[in-house]
C-alpha cells in the first residue's frame, strides 16, 4: 500500500475530525464513556489549531485519508497532539511515521506530547520514539494524562 505523508489544507480538516471521531473511539472505550474531548472537539476548534500550527495527514493511494497529527511551536517547544490512525491500518508503522514526520516540520529540539494513563500502546510508540515522562495530571478520579519530553 503506497500511503503519502503531506501537509493538509483548509478542505481537508471536516474529513480529519470525522477520522479524529473514529479513531479515538478505541481511546474512549478505555474509559467506557464518550465524553472525551477529542470526541467533543468542533471544526472550529480544529480550524483554530490549523491556523496556528502545521497539520499533517496521510493519504493512500485513493486519496483517502488514513491518519493524521498537529504540532504548533510555543517559546522554543513543539506541541503535538492528535496523532490518530484509522483503525483498519494501525499497527503497521504509521502512527511512528505520522510523529517523525510532524518533528521534522519544525526546526527545534524540544517537543511534548501526552495521552493517557490506559493509552499503554501509545505510552510505548513514545518511548521508543525518544520521548520520556515528565509529569502527570489527573483530570478526574479515571482520567489522567502523562506528559512525555523529548529532547533532540
């Protein structure tokens, strides 16, 4: 399967959330409720991070859209978030490319990113990718959020 990683565009981002939706129903499931926010989160909101930020998002060869990721820079360090891959193709690499791909979007040494506690697969893509804990924050009793740093 040829899949492309490139910068979206201002069109694409009603199909990146509809893909944000699906993708983060297995991160949903972890908690058994659907009030996270990525599954709450507006177009608007999106246009709002593609307006202050880069998004990426992979294609395949029908041009469909099968995964993507954002980062914007704040005083020397890069925020990722969102990193998703389609269900039907996750475990085959993509999510890892999807990160490096956001990282060389910026020329800066400093990235974070978080997930969940119960997010163990994603805890492990990170740490194999260079990134390491630094803090946690409990947003509620279930829901609590590791912070991880890499440093380049």
């Amino acid at each position: 399967m040829d899949i492309q990683i490139i910068r979206a565009d201002r069109n694409d981002l009603s199909k990146i959330l509809q893909l944000q939706y699906l993708a983060y129903q297995s991160e949903a499931d972890l908690f058994g409720r659907r009030d996270i926010p990525p599954l709450q989160q507006t177009l608007a909101e999106v246009v709002c991070e593609f307006e202050k930020g880069i998004v990426l998002k992979a294609v395949d060869e029908s041009d469909d859209i099968i995964g993507s990721v954002r980062a914007y820079e704040h005083d020397g360090t890069v925020f990722i978030g969102k990193l998703m891959v389609h269900p039907d193709h996750r475990r085959r690499g993509l999510g890892s490319k999807l990160l490096t791909e956001i990282e060389n979007c910026f020329p800066h040494d400093r990235f974070e990113l978080f997930t969940s506690t119960r997010s163990e697969h994603n805890i492990r893509l990170y740490e194999k990718l260079g990134y390491k804990e630094f803090d946690r924050r409990a947003v509620d009793d279930e829901l609590v959020f590791v912070y991880m740093r890499k440093n380049i």
